[in-house]
C-alpha cells in the first residue's frame, strides 16, 4: 500500500493532533510511542488493524504527531532531544527542521492554515512558543510568553516546565492559548507579541499550581472553552476571562488530559487517571483511568469503559476521534503500558486492537509502571541526557 499525501491518517500521540474527518473512513493509523511510531493499516471500516513490520522513528520517543493533508507532510516533534522531524513520503524518510529553536525538546505542535498560509505552532521544554511560516524550515521564538506575571513559580518534577498543549481559535487566527505544565494558561491576540494569563480559576486550596493541560473548543462557539487540568476539569463561555469548573480532585477523573466534543450530537467524551501522578502508580500497577461521556455540557459524567479491563494497567495517555461518512465516530485510547482500545459505538463498548504494544506515554510518565530495574536504567538514560534531575 503506497503513500498519497491526500489520504487521511488517524494520529495518536499525547501532545499532538487528537481528531480527524473524512468521507471514507482512514486506512492508516500512526501511533506515537516511547520506542518510536507504530504504522497500523486496514482494509475498511470493520475490518481490523493490522501492524505493519518494524517502527518509523526506531528509538525516538514521539510527544507529538500529526499529519498534514493539505500539505501532504508528517511531522513528530522528539521528547527530549531532536527537536521536529518532517517527512514527505509518509514517515519512509525525515529530515530534521529546527532552524531557530532553542531546544531540541519538541513537546507540541498544532498546524494551522489561514487562507493558503499553513503556519506551525511549536511549544518546547523549556518553556518557549514558535511559529513557522515556511513550513518549519525556519522558526521564530516569541519570548513575551515568559513575561507574564509569576513565571518564578512555574514548576514541573524532575524537568522543566513545558508548553503541554496549543490552541488556535477556529475563527480568529491570532487569539492563541498555550498550557504550560505546570504554570499557566496564556492567551495571545495578536499571534504571539504578547500574552495575557488566565488564571481566574485559582483558588487557595488547588493541590497544585495551574497544572494545565488542553483546551478544547466547544463545537457551536468557539469563544466556549472545555479547558482540562491536573486538578480537574474547567468551563468557559468568554474566551476564558471567567471559569466554572465543573469537577475537582475527588472526581472519579480526577487528572483529566485528553477531551472531545463530539462532531453532531450533544456528548463530550473525556479520559485521565484516577489519581495524579504518585508512587501509587506504579506500586498499584495502576493509575485506575477513565474514559467518560457526558450528555448534560460537563455537568455530570459517566464511566464508559465496557470492553476494557478494569482496572486498565498502567494509564490512559492518548486518546483520538476519527469521524467519517463511511465509518461513522470512532474513538481510540491508548495506555502507558502498550494497550490500545477501539470504540465504534460512541464509547458504549471498547474492543482491543493489541495489549502488546509499546508504551502510548506523555514524556516519562510509562515508567512508572516499569519493573524496578527497568525503571532505574530509563531513568539513568534521561540523566545522561540531562533530562531528568
């Protein structure tokens, strides 16, 4: 099965695109992994994934993955080192575009297209936003982004704070977000000159500081924002000048990440752990994940995991809605220790499509469910590149 740069390809990455659409139904998956990119094709919409022989990317950890159609063009941005990689042929071959980054740690990447422009937004470990306007050949750093107030008590464990997540506006090209993990929810006007700090919704008693995850605009309104955190989930119907939040730390879900407005009807599916990140993880084996819909805006959720293991080793960390005319919704979810999920019913029931895969993991979070000394020698290995204090 030949490359046709046109062809929809559903990604799966933790950082990068998380929906698609098309009349028929995707015969390509790629899924980013801490090993490299699985390739999975199929025949048609019932029919089953198959994997394809070997890894694109062979040892490279992917944060973010997406794929182009306008362009035809892949690109993986590299945890930790090798910044963004681009391939033309499908992920056969790549060459490196980082001309202008600052850091070679690439954590996420949205694409945008504004009339024929297709722009790049890149945020990096360190914190620091980019755009490229010539399709990553060159990028330009827009440092007001730590010029905000209170930069000093941006935090992450053992690394750096990141860029974890871009928005863009759907119908105003300049108004974008960034999260930064942990730290802030910044919101620029005029493409990145300058940055306004969003954090109306901090109260006193958060077990953590603005430990900002995505933001996802709301299907009918674009200025009505779903805005997931590592202390529970947010709703905004101003662009995110006020928020409500909708559930907390004793949710059931209580460190959400990935969320999705579904495409026609009146559900928002959404999936995290249990429990933030903590040595119960891996002493449990478990971060007990969910994967939740709600039909009432937010309001209230309910487990839908049937067809999953309960509870689902290890931790939900990529999830991806494919909608298309042949096939209808599809809903994919992958976990940290190599197991991956379809629903084809609008998350009524799950099927596995393997429990054998690489680890599906936002940076380092897999190797919290590794064997002692298989964590120990992972943890050497990111000390030696400097990215693990």
């Amino acid at each position: 099965m030949g490359y046709e740069a046109a062809e929809t390809i559903i990604c799966l990455s933790a950082n990068g695109k998380t929906t698609s659409s098309s009349e028929a139904a995707a015969r390509r998956m790629l899924i980013a992994t801490a090993e490299g990119v699985l390739d999975m094709r199929r025949d048609g919409p019932e029919a089953a994934w198959q994997r394809q022989p070997g890894l694109l990317l062979e040892g490279r950890h992917v944060s973010a993955l997406v794929h182009d159609e306008r362009t035809g063009l892949l690109f993986a941005a590299l945890h930790f080192e090798g910044g963004l990689l681009v391939s033309a042929d499908g992920g056969e071959s790549w060459e490196a575009r980082n001309t202008g980054l600052q850091s070679g740690h690439a954590y996420t990447l949205t694409v945008q297209h504004v009339g024929e422009r297709t722009i790049l937004n890149l945020g990096t470990e360190p914190v620091m936003f980019y755009r490229s306007f010539d399709l990553g050949q060159s990028w330009t750093a827009y440092p007001a982004c730590l010029e905000v107030e209170g930069t000093e008590h941006w935090f992450f464990p053992r690394s750096d704070p990141h860029i974890k997540h871009i928005a863009v506006h759907p119908a105003r090209p300049e108004r974008i977000y960034i999260c930064v993990e942990q730290g802030d929810l910044l919101r620029t006007d005029d493409g990145g000159a300058s940055w306004t700090s969003l954090h109306s919704m901090e109260r006193a008693d958060d077990k953590f500081r603005r430990d900002q995850h995505r933001v996802t605009f709301y299907r009918d309104d674009p200025d009505e924002i779903f805005f997931t955190t590592g202390i529970g989930l947010y709703h905004s119907t101003d662009g995110g000048e006020s928020w409500e939040r909708l559930t907390d730390t004793s949710h059931v879900c209580a460190y959400p990440d990935p969320f999705f407005v579904h495409p026609r009807e009146e559900i928002l599916y959404m999936c995290g752990a249990g429990m933030n990140p903590n040595p119960n993880w891996g002493a449990e084996g478990t971060a007990y994940p969910r994967f939740m819909k709600s039909l009432d805006h937010g309001r209230s959720w309910q487990v839908v995991m049937n067809g999953m293991p309960d509870p689902v080793r290890g931790n939900l960390e990529v999830a991806a809605m494919h909608d298309s005319g042949e096939g209808g919704l599809e809903l994919y979810a992958g976990s940290a220790c190599g197991e991956l999920f379809i629903s084809r019913d609008g998350a009524e029931s799950w099927q596995a499509i393997s429990h054998e895969l690489p680890p599906m993991s936002k940076g380092p979070h897999f190797r919290h469910f590794l064997s002692p000394q298989d964590r120990e020698a992972y943890e050497n290995k990111l000390r030696a590149m400097n990215a693990f204090a």
